[in-house]
C-alpha cells in the first residue's frame, strides 16, 4: 500500500484521537452503573432521586452453622449477576428498644450485610466514604433502621455505607472451648470483627463505586459509638480509617475491658444458667431458641483477646498507639437526667447529693462544686443535666477527645442541644422513645407529669442522629418543623465537610476551632442548637478533670 499524503495526516489524526480517548478514559475512570463489579462478582443496584443504591451487600460469609461464633470469614465469590436491590436480614436480636424501625425482611444469623449509597459518575471521582455501626446496646439495632439512611450525605459528596454486625449473644459470646478452638486464642469479639470485616471490604471493594479507600471515615451512636472508640484503637482496624466521628458514648474510662478467663467464665456460668449443659449442645439450638433462651443482660464489654485487643483501649490511647486521624465528637444535652438518681425524691440540692453519695463517696462534694450545682435551681438545671449526662456518655466520649487532642490531632467536639419537636398529634397520647420511635405513655409518667416539675428540655439519648444523616424525613413520629431542618443541613454539612477534609468547616458555616494541645484547658466546643455557636468553658473542663480524678481513683488499668 502506498502511503498518500492526505493518507498519513488520517492515520496522525486517527492515531491522536485514540491515544486522547485513551488519556480521557484513563482519566474519567470507568462509568459506575447499576452494576459494578467488586471482588466476589457483580452486584445489581437501582437508583433513586439521584442517588445510586446497593442493598443487602455481603461483606462475609453467613456466620451459620459451624460458622457461628467464629471470625467472619471471606465472602464467596459468585456467578453472574447478584441484585443488590434490597436490604439483606437485619441481626438476632428481642424487642430491646420497641420503637426501632427495620427495612430488612427478617432477623437471622445470617446478617453480615452492608448497603451503598452513592452519587459518583465514574470510579476515579474518588469520592470520601462514611461508614455508621448502628447504637442499641450492642443487643439490637440494624444498618437497614432509615435514621441511618446515606441517601442525604451521598448527596453532599460523600459515600455513605451501614453495615450490620451481630449482637446480644451471637456476636458477644466467650466461652473457654471457643478460646481453644479458635486460631487467635480468644472468643467474645465476634461482633467488633465483624465490623473490621465491614471496613475492610470497603476498602478492598469501595473503588468500584467511586470511592476512595484512603478516605473512610467510620461513625457511630452509643453502642456504635463504643465500637469506633474500639475500631480505632484495634490492631486491626486502626490503620484502615482516615477519621473517626463518635457520638455519645466510648469504651474507655470509667468503662473496663474483660479479660479473656473472664469472659470464658461468665461465658459457661450462662448457658449453666439457662439450663444448657454444653457449648455442643449450644450450638444444636436454632437461632430463635438460643435467642429466647440467652436473651442479652446489659451491654457486652469488649475482651482482651489478644487479636481485635491486644490491651485495653484506656492502655492503646495512653501509649497513644491508636489510630492517629482527626477526630468529630459529642454527645447530647439530655443523655441522662437527675431523677434517675432522685428515684421519685424532691429535686433539691440535699436530695441529689445523698443519692450520688453511693457514687461518689468523699468527693460528692467536690464534684458537685465542680459542676456548679450548688443550689436546688441547679439541680434540674443544665448544670444537673451534665452531671447526669455525663455518667452515661458525656465523660467517656470526652476522655477520647482529650487523648486524641494530646496525641496532636485535630478534635472537634460538639454540645448537640436542641430537643426533638413534640410528637405529631396523629400518634395521639404518645410520648418520644430512646430509638427514635414512639410509644405509649406509662400510667406513671402520667402521674409524673401531673405532680412532678418538667423535665427540662434537652437533646435526649439518640436524638442527634436523624439530624446529623439528613434523616428527619424518615421519621414520621415528630412534628419536624422549619428550625429542625435547618439544624439538620447545618450538622449534614458538618458530617460531609469532615468526611471530605477532616475539618468540618465550610464556607456560610459556624466557624468551629479543633481542639488542640495548644488550647486543650479552654477547649472550645460547638453548641450545635437554633442559633449554633462555639464556646469555650475553662470550668467546664475542670469538671471533667474533676470527675476523672475520682475515676482514676476507684479503678486501675
């Protein structure tokens, strides 16, 4: 062939659009569809006003069988195409917390799912990733609950992701036959693992989605809160995440790790308790049968199993072995009230004070001083609010900004405020539960309404998180009004903004100083609230020093 002139400039042409689509797509990354394909086969989503959806995602293989009470093991991989168009089941679990709502079809063991929400156009958008673990005690809950919904933050930029775990005694059983059984030499962590496990298919996996696995940032409320204070101080998990965020509650001080003989212990003293006469005859039980029949007692403490701890997290943070990212924070202003104390007594000063004695013995005085109650207006004041607050979440999620702070990363700690609205009038005489949901007023809270003073107002256990995910809308139980969706974009953004940057601010936004160890004893502190502002309160934090002064007095680590 020869070779024209008008030919070569063709070929040039020709050869120069290839080698540009070449670069664009290289570029551009490949178009995220509704089917992507991950590392174990293909998965099916739907959209949905404008948010690509990917449910009921395996992220480990069915902990059935001889797989109960065991590490979660590697998803299979699958042929064809797997729809992911609908969540997967959600966790074992008893009614705990009757008002929560659940998207899933059913409760199984065989939970170990996630769900993806995304906005990206192609795999190089390398789009920030947020990974919640639901609250509920570590005995309920469910990554399918719509509080938890990342539809909203996937519209801010940001990846969002929940993923179950198991709970109550599938996820937090130890018993010494398991010990010896297992590769690692420990059992009781089953829950926390499957969270790593969650992490790490992410990581492995999120690309795929237009994500970038150098940017997961890993949140969680109450027991989900608990677990991200564990995740970051976890030799498996701690250098996976790129921030943290927790909100209300954290395993550290006063709250104290099991050992593994320990936990072996309480292990065999429950199934003896329930009538069990071996951990065979255990494992023959269906689930429901072993739900009824070791319904969970309280909220589970992590063990030291020497794999997912090593230590306790107190020993991680002090060493300040943990994961070295920036930190978002807080807990809400009515977490706990002084008439759990008072137990139906007056609220006066003298009142509160000899019921917390039991508590806090000689320094009831100190404390309180510390905190500023010191009169009977103070009791059921904020200053009282806190004080009851803080011996459920307030000081332990504190305690993990003051390490984080000193360790020399940025921590930005919130005050969240605002009460929820009253309960829509179609739910009639109804009040607002812990979950989020309704229920219907006890014959005592009644009578306490009419002979006691009202509790005052305040930002109650689990309020936050609808308003921190853009979730109010799911919610049909609350009267939502225009103030509460503005808080709700308000704290959305904040969310996004860190997932993003580490640093929640943004343009239009309060603006919200970490905590650093240059300004560790004044500590500002975003009130978030109608009007949110920052303070900073060198008293308040004396309270705190206060109160760790009597911790650190009654335990040892």
């Amino acid at each position: 062939m020869i070779m024209t002139k008008t030919n070569a400039f063709a070929m040039l042409a020709i050869t120069c659009m290839a080698l540009f689509s070449a670069c664009s797509n290289q570029k551009e990354g490949e178009e995220v569809t509704l089917q992507v394909k991950t590392q174990n086969g293909i998965l099916k989503g739907f959209e949905e006003d404008g948010v690509k959806k990917f449910l009921g995602v395996p992220f480990a293989q069915a902990p059935v069988g001889e797989l109960r009470w065991k590490a979660p093991q590697p998803v299979q991989p699958w042929e064809g195409v797997r729809e992911a168009m609908w969540f997967g089941d959600d966790p074992m679990q008893l009614d705990v917390f009757g008002d929560m709502a659940f998207r899933g079809p059913k409760r199984s063991e065989d939970c170990l799912y996630l769900n993806i929400w995304t906005t990206a156009k192609t795999t190089t958008d390398a789009l920030p990733v947020l990974i919640y673990f639901n609250g509920g005690g570590l005995m309920a809950g469910s990554g399918s609950e719509p509080r938890y919904d990342g539809g909203a933050i996937a519209k801010e930029g940001v990846i969002g992701v929940t993923a179950n775990y198991r709970e109550g005694v599938f996820g937090f059983f130890a018993h010494p036959e398991l010990t010896a059984a297992s590769d690692y030499k420990g059992s009781g962590n089953f829950g926390f693992l499957d969270q790593v496990a969650a992490i790490k298919w992410v990581k492995e996996n999120i690309q795929a989605f237009g994500g970038d696995p150098a940017k997961i940032t890993i949140v969680g409320e109450s027991a989900g809160s608990f677990s991200v204070s564990l995740l970051m101080c976890s030799p498996l998990s701690k250098d996976l995440i790129a921030g943290a965020m927790l909100s209300s509650g954290a395993e550290v001080l006063p709250y104290k790790a099991a050992s593994q003989a320990d936990a072996d212990a309480a292990g065999v003293d429950l199934l003896k308790q329930a009538g069990i006469a071996s951990l065979t005859d255990a494992m023959a039980l269906n689930a429901d049968s072993l739900q009824k029949l070791l319904p969970p007692k309280g909220m589970a403490s992590v063990v030291i199993d020497g794999y997912f701890m090593k230590e306790s997290a107190d020993d991680v943070f002090e060493k300040g072995d943990q994961a070295q990212v920036p930190l978002l924070a807080g807990w809400n202003s009515l977490e706990g009230h002084p008439a759990q104390a008072l137990a139906g007594q007056a609220p006066t000063l003298k009142n509160y004070k000899n019921a917390m004695k039991a508590t806090f013995g000689d320094m009831t005085d100190e404390i309180f001083k510390a905190y500023g109650i010191e009169t009977d207006e103070d009791v059921l004041s904020q200053k009282g609010l806190d004080l009851a607050s803080d011996l459920f979440t307030g000081f332990p999620t504190w305690k993990v900004c003051d390490y984080q702070a000193k360790a020399g990363q940025p921590v930005y700690r919130y005050h969240y405020m605002h009460p929820r609205p009253q309960v829509s009038a179609k739910m009639g005489d109804k009040v607002g539960a812990l979950a989020g949901g309704v229920r219907e007023k006890t014959a005592e809270e009644k009578k306490a309404e009419a002979q006691q003073p009202a509790i005052a107002p305040g930002a109650v256990h689990s309020a936050d998180i609808e308003y921190a995910m853009g979730n109010l809308k799911t919610n049909e139980y609350y009267d939502w009004q225009e103030e509460d969706y503005a808080i709700s974009k308000l704290f959305l953004t904040y969310y996004a903004n860190f997932c993003k940057t580490g640093n929640p601010n943004g343009e239009g936004l309060p603006q919200w100083t970490p905590i650093t160890t240059q300004n560790i004893e004044s500590a500002p502190v975003m009130k978030i609230d109608v009007k949110s502002a920052e303070v900073a309160s060198p008293e308040k934090e004396n309270a705190y020093r206060t109160l760790e002064k009597f911790y650190r007095s009654k335990v040892s680590f």
